[in-house]
C-alpha cells in the first residue's frame, strides 16, 4: 500500500511499503519500465529510509531491483546499497528473495540472513586484503607442528588454500543455496549465451576486449563466470591456445591455469573451473586480483587491449 512520508513541510509518497506491527518494514519505489533508474532516485529512497526508519528498500523498474539496508547508528541513520540484480538474475540470489519475503520481514529472519551474508562479504574482504599474512601464519602453524622439512610446500599451498576459500565464499555469495560443487562444472554452449552478450552489460563485473578494429564488453554478477566468457572469447576468437601451446599453462610450480583437460599437473582435479573454447578448462579458484592478473597475461598474449569495469 502506499505510505505518506513526511518530510519537512510536504508530504511524500512511497509507492508501497510492507508493514509489520503497525509500522513500515520495507519502503518499495516502483518506477516504469522504461525509466533508467537513476542516483537520484536511489537517493529519494534513502531519504524515506531514514526519515521513518525503515530497515529495508527496493527500488525497481520491473527490469533491475536495487536493494538497501538502512544501518542504524546513534541518532543519525545511514542507508547502504547492498546489491542491484537483473530481473534474469533473481533466482541465483535467493538469498535477497528470502531476506525480503513476507514471511522473512514479519518473523525478523531478515536482519539474520543479512548478517550472515555480511559476514561472509566481510570474510572475503579480509582474506584478499591480509592474503599474505593469513597465508604465512598457515605455514608457521604446519612448521611448527611438523617440523622445517615441510616449510616450502607449506607456503605454496597455504596460499593456495586462502585463493581457494576466498573462491568458496565469493561461489556461495553468488550463489547461497547452490552446492558449491556445482560452481566447479562446465559450462556449456547455451550455458555462456544466456549468461551474457555484448549488448548485456547488466552484470556487476564488466570486462572489455579491444583490437584495432574492433571491441567487445562482456558482463557478468560471477568473476568466475565472467572470466570463463572472456578466455571463451580470446580462445576463439583471438588464438590464446596458440599463444600457450603446448598445454597446460603452469605459471608457477603446480596449479594449471589453462589445460586440454579440468586437472593440474599432477592429476588432481581443478577445484573450481570453467569449460572455454570447446575442449579447454580454465582454473577459477582464484581471488579477484588474481583473476584480473591472469586476464591481463593473457590479453597480453593475444595482443589486445583489456579493461575491467563495474565492481572490479
């Protein structure tokens, strides 16, 4: 229903709001489908937000949902923009559809779905920024549990094994209530073209590739799946296998980052991957630097240009 907000001397009207116990739970601002929406008409939101205290907000044109979470400090309210998702997009992040349902408002389930997904965005922050430090005191552990004779692998893989649960999180971040398993299987033909296309730059990780005589911008929510579309990309149309012959590409001691087949050299299988080109893998258990670095050597192979754009 619609709900009058007071703001200084006149009155405004939020298109819907969703109460509980009397009082507006959820603010929604519902704009035509035609209508690009814009920094002002989230700042139009907030404002209602904190003016009556409101703890969640939609803002949609029926094509993209922008949702807000008003952070209550003090006497002084503040609004954060948790996440814009793509109307194609709403059931890969259930995590947003059951922490604004009905039932999730009333019962006060939100706050702790939202609290939990925080947590996790908080734990990958933590883990890309200290990678190294987390990494070493992984090694000193293992030494001093073992002794010196496994320093050296142990500092491998203690990196490998932060890179690998900072790629678990952002996997169950993207998708909350899919087995993690399933973000390590390839991606088919039609997989790939529904996930993006040139003109579909809805996606919060945008990537361009530019030759001297043409551009492409692929988009993506997933860094993983974004970065299997854009090696997809320089493999066929670009030659990258060729600039990487003989497979598989090793760029340190044991983890492939490109192979003929979803396994590193010494046979154990990659971890997370995504199927590119028709018969080749691509390692993704990477963190968001990491996976930048690889996309960067590997435009570079090509001789094109790249940009990252979006949430990069």
């Amino acid at each position: 229903m619609e709900y009058s907000v007071q703001m200084g001397s006149t009155k405004k009207k939020v298109d819907y709001a969703l109460f509980t116990d009397g009082s507006p739970a959820v603010f929604v601002e519902a704009k035509g489908c035609d209508t690009t929406i814009t920094e002002s008409h989230a700042d139009q939101l907030r404002s209602y937000m904190r003016q009556e205290w409101v703890d969640w907000g939609l803002l949609t044109n029926g094509k993209s949902y922008h949702i807000y979470r008003l952070k209550k400090d003090g006497n002084k309210p503040d609004v954060e923009f948790l996440r814009r998702i793509d109307l194609s997009d709403l059931t890969a992040n259930d995590w947003l559809l059951a922490a604004l349902s009905e039932e999730s408002i009333r019962s006060g389930a939100s706050t702790e779905i939202y609290q939990r997904v925080e947590r996790r965005r908080q734990a990958i922050e933590t883990l890309t920024e200290q990678k190294a430090g987390v990494a070493e005191a992984i090694r000193e552990t293992v030494v001093d549990r073992v002794g010196e004779v496994v320093s050296q692998p142990a500092e491998s893989l203690s990196k490998t094994f932060v890179d690998d649960l900072i790629a678990e999180l952002e996997s169950d971040q993207n998708n909350s209530n899919t087995d993690a398993s399933n973000s390590a299987q390839p991606k088919t033909e039609s997989d790939r073209s529904e996930q993006t296309g040139v003109d579909d730059l809805s996606g919060a990780y945008v990537v361009e590739i530019a030759d001297q005589t043409d551009s492409n911008l692929f988009s993506d929510d997933s860094q993983a799946d974004l970065m299997g579309i854009v090696v997809d990309h320089l493999i066929r149309d670009h030659d990258l296998i060729d600039a990487y012959a003989p497979l598989p590409y090793v760029p340190g001691k044991k983890i492939a980052i490109l192979n003929d087949e979803p396994t590193h050299p010494s046979g154990e299988e990659m971890r997370l991957y995504r199927a590119v080109g028709g018969d080749y893998y691509v390692y993704t258990s990477l963190n968001k630097g990491d996976k930048k670095r690889h996309l960067r050597e590997f435009a570079n192979a090509c001789g094109v240009d790249i940009d990252f754009d979006g949430e990069w």
